[in-house]
C-alpha cells in the first residue's frame, strides 16, 4: 500500500515524515535578477500566495496578479483541490470533475 493510499498526502509525508518545509523554492534569484534589470513592478502571474508574499517583501510592487488557472480534469481535480484547501492557493476555479475528459 502506497503513501497516498494510507491517506496520507506528499505535503504530509514532506512535512512529518522527512521533516521538510512544505515548499522549498526560494524566490531570491528571481527577486535579484529583476533587481538587477531595474524592475520595481510587474504583472505576477501565480495562485501561490506565498510566491506573492515573497515578491511583495522583497519590495518589489505587483500592480496585478493573473490567475495561473487551468482547466481541471479528472486526473488534476484532486491535486488542485489540495493545493487550495491545504496550501491556501487562490482559484477563480470551482472543482468540476467530468467536465474535461481525456482518452
């Protein structure tokens, strides 16, 4: 029986089983790159709002955030679902399964 069937999530395992945080990108290169090329606001394409903290804190202004949506189908519904409920993404989505299908 695998992870997930024991109902337990990658997020979980990262976090209390090998003790990493839940997200380990650093943002700091992007951040100086665009330092570096005299940019002080952007358009930030993302649903992570702790990709928006990131940007933000760095002192960097985002006059707009874009909606990385995608179409959901019946293989993405789930992940995405996760990422909203446990990881506060933000949506304009509301989770419909069958509404893409793939063969």
């Amino acid at each position: 029986m695998n992870f997930q069937e024991q109902g337990f999530s990658t997020r979980s395992k990262r976090i209390f089983f090998l003790g990493h945080a839940v997200d380990l990108r650093d943002y700091a290169l992007a951040v100086n790159i665009l330092r570096f090329l005299e940019i002080r606001s952007l358009r930030l394409m993302t649903n992570n709002p702790e990709k928006i903290d990131a940007v933000q804190s760095s002192g960097l202004e985002i006059v707009e955030r874009l909606s990385a949506d995608v179409p959901s189908s019946s293989y993405s519904t789930h992940y995405m679902t996760t990422k909203r409920e446990k990881l506060g993404h933000l949506s304009n989505q509301v989770a419909r399964h069958s509404e893409t299908t793939y063969e």
